[in-house]
C-alpha cells in the first residue's frame, strides 16, 4: 500500500477517534451535569467545568448572556448580563436552559464531525478549500481579503502542478516515487 494513502487512512482514524471521543465526553459529562441539576449538588461536575467549557468552544459553542435583575439593597437593583460560560454550572432556569442548548449543540456537532471524517466529499471539500480551514483552524478568520488571496494562489498552484501532471504523468511519478522511497 502506498505511504501516502496509509497517511491518508491514518489521518482518516484519528480524526475519527478524536471526534469520537470529544462526544463521548460531552455526553458523560451533560449526564453530570443532569444529575447535579436535579439529584445530586455534590456531583463532581463543577470540577470539570473547564473541560465542558473547553469542549463547547471546540465544537464552535458561542458563550450566550441572560439578562438578571438581583436586589442591590436600599431600594436598588442591579441590572447585568450572566454569561453561560462564567456561570457554568447554574441553576437558574434560563442558563440551565441555555445549557442543555450548549451540550446538545456540541453533541451535534461532533456527530457530523465524525460523519464528515468518513464521508469523501467532505475530504474532496476540505482538500479545495485546504488554505481557507488552515487560517480559520489557526484563528484567521476576520481577514477576508487574506483569505481570498491564498485560496486563489493556492488555486492557480494547483491548477499550475495538475496541467504539468498531465503533461509529464512519468517524470512527476518517479521524483515521487523517488522522494518517498528515501523516507
């Protein structure tokens, strides 16, 4: 088998076993969250609240605010927005409604992430638009016009090396088989 379809496959299951695992995770951990809800307010789930937050921002979980009105004394009130992800976990009603929204956004998420590990039209996908996930990966995503830019050179590239390809299919595959043999 060549080296570059097992990197492939390779790539293929971990990618799978990672979203696999990040939604096994999200799902233990709305099961804690749930108990501590309703049963049980020791449960340990406030321990792994940065591993909750972490995972919602993972999956692309937005941070969502509720409005509260508290009592400030002396005939005062305090007026403020609560984060979901300050506050996590809570109990008021509307966070722990906004809550269970997080968690099942984040379940959803990483069952079509594993869905798309296996599908091959999203590898054809990401293949095309290869610069554009790499800058939104590394958190380039304001820069549009970056963006353009290198998705166009890395367009006219690879229309550059697939007409060269087709014109020289026997010197291209022997620099390959050449570079590959010495790995």
């Amino acid at each position: 088998m060549p080296i570059l379809l097992r990197l492939l496959l390779v790539i293929v299951f971990l990618k799978l076993l990672i979203n696999a695992y990040r939604l096994i995770r999200i799902k233990m951990l709305f099961k804690q969250y749930t108990d501590w809800l309703f049963e049980d307010r020791n449960a340990s789930i406030v321990e792994k609240r940065e591993e909750v937050i972490s995972l919602w921002k993972h999956a692309g979980v937005h941070d969502s605010y509720c409005p509260r009105l508290n009592n400030a004394g002396y005939g005062k009130l305090l007026s403020y927005k609560e984060g979901l992800f300050f506050s996590f976990p809570s109990s008021y009603e509307d966070l722990a409604i906004a809550t269970k929204k997080a968690f099942l956004e984040a379940k959803g998420v990483y069952k079509k992430r594993i869905k798309d590990s296996i599908n091959p039209i999203e590898w054809i996908i990401l293949i095309v638009y290869l610069p554009q996930r790499v800058l939104t990966s590394i958190g380039i995503t304001e820069q549009k016009g970056l963006t353009i830019i290198l998705q166009g050179i890395y367009w006219i590239v690879g229309i550059i090396f697939s007409v060269i390809f087709s014109l020289y299919p026997e010197e291209i595959r022997t620099i390959f088989e050449s570079w590959f043999f010495k790995l």
